[in-house]
C-alpha cells in the first residue's frame, strides 16, 4: 500500500520517507526522465571532473553576438510545455525577456535536469521506501512540479475547473483508455507532491 511522504528523524538525520510500489516507482520515473531529456541543454561539457562540469554546464561562455536566435530556440517553434517549465521573465519587454532569458536560462535547465535526475536515482532503489535528506526532498519536491507542469500543458490544464471538467469527461470512458491513465497519473503526483510539501513545511 502506498503511502506519501513523512518526516523522521531529527537535525542532520532527518529524512522524508514515502513508500510506493515498483510500478508506482517505474512510472513516477519515467517521466521523470522524460521531463529530463525536454529540459537537458544538448551541449554539456564533459571534462571527467563531475563538479566542474556541473557548474560550467549553467553557464553562458559563448559570444553575445546574435544571442537570443543562437543560443533559446525561437519561443514560437519551442514545445509549450517548455514554456510552461521556462516562462517569460517579463511578458511587457520581449527584448528584456531575450536577454534575461539568455543570461539565465542555461542554468534553469541545468538545475532542473539534475533535480530530475537524482530523483530518478532515489526512486530507481531495491526497496518500496523512497528515503530522501532534505536537499533531496526539495530536489524531488521540484522534480514533482515541473512533472505536473508538463502533464498539465499535455492535458491543456489551465485552472482547478479545467481539471474538473476533463475527470467528469474521463468518466465515461473505459478505463484502458489514455485520457483515464493521464488524469490518474496526475492526481497521483499530485497527492504525492503535496504530502511532500506538508512534511517539508511541518520540518
């Protein structure tokens, strides 16, 4: 039986422990990693020093000419579920938005593919207990937003009522059928961020 997240321990042996079975682990994963490879900039260094290379992949190092085509892909060709992950900075000045988009959002990604990727590494262990410390948990808190972000932009979710309507619409639907899985699979990440958040705030 599952179970969301709760806090234990204390000081610097506290931990935010849920349990979920391996399929529950196996999906929350997957698109885990989905969301991962749409947030990944193509180019990372690799110099063999892990730390290194982690802290020169948020950078920009490259020349200032032509920037905003070179080096964010043109907004209007970009996939909306980006845009829900990476919004505009300022929605009044576009050349403002371009260019603080292009100082900063190296680093976004980078930052949240690797929040991604060690929650993907916390769920892919040899137990049904998902144990994290508490850089962890704020890591794997993040990981769940920007999930649900993406989910929700897949299921053109806008508003709390936009969810209703699209469950009254699944409800007549045969449970094999996509739109029913897609809505469970957000409800669940749902109850699993927020039992996360809850043993994060009572820390």
């Amino acid at each position: 039986m599952s179970r969301g997240f709760k806090r234990s321990g204390r000081g610097a042996e506290r931990r935010f422990v849920a349990t979920l079975d391996p399929l529950e682990r196996q999906i929350v994963a997957s698109v885990m990693e989905q969301v991962h490879d749409l947030l990944e900039p193509p180019d990372r260094p690799d110099t063999g020093d892990s730390v290194f290379d982690d802290l020169v992949a948020g950078l920009d190092l490259g020349s200032t000419e032509g920037a905003g085509a070179a080096e964010v892909e043109d907004l209007a060709d970009r996939d909306p579920a980006l845009t829900r992950l990476l919004p505009s900075a300022n929605r009044e000045d576009e050349a403002a938005a371009t260019e603080f988009r292009r100082l900063t959002e190296g680093g976004l990604r980078h930052r949240k593919a690797l929040a991604l990727a060690a929650s993907v590494a916390a769920l892919r262990g040899d137990t049904d207990r998902v144990v994290l410390d508490e850089a962890g948990a704020r890591a794997f808190l993040t990981a769940l937003t920007d999930v649900r972000l993406v989910l929700g932009e897949r299921l053109d979710l806008r508003t709390d009522e936009d969810l209703e309507l699209l469950e009254q619409a699944a409800s007549s639907l045969d449970d094999d059928e996509p739109l029913v899985h897609a809505i469970a699979l957000y409800d669940f990440l749902t109850w699993l961020q927020e039992s996360l958040a809850g043993a994060l705030l009572r820390g």
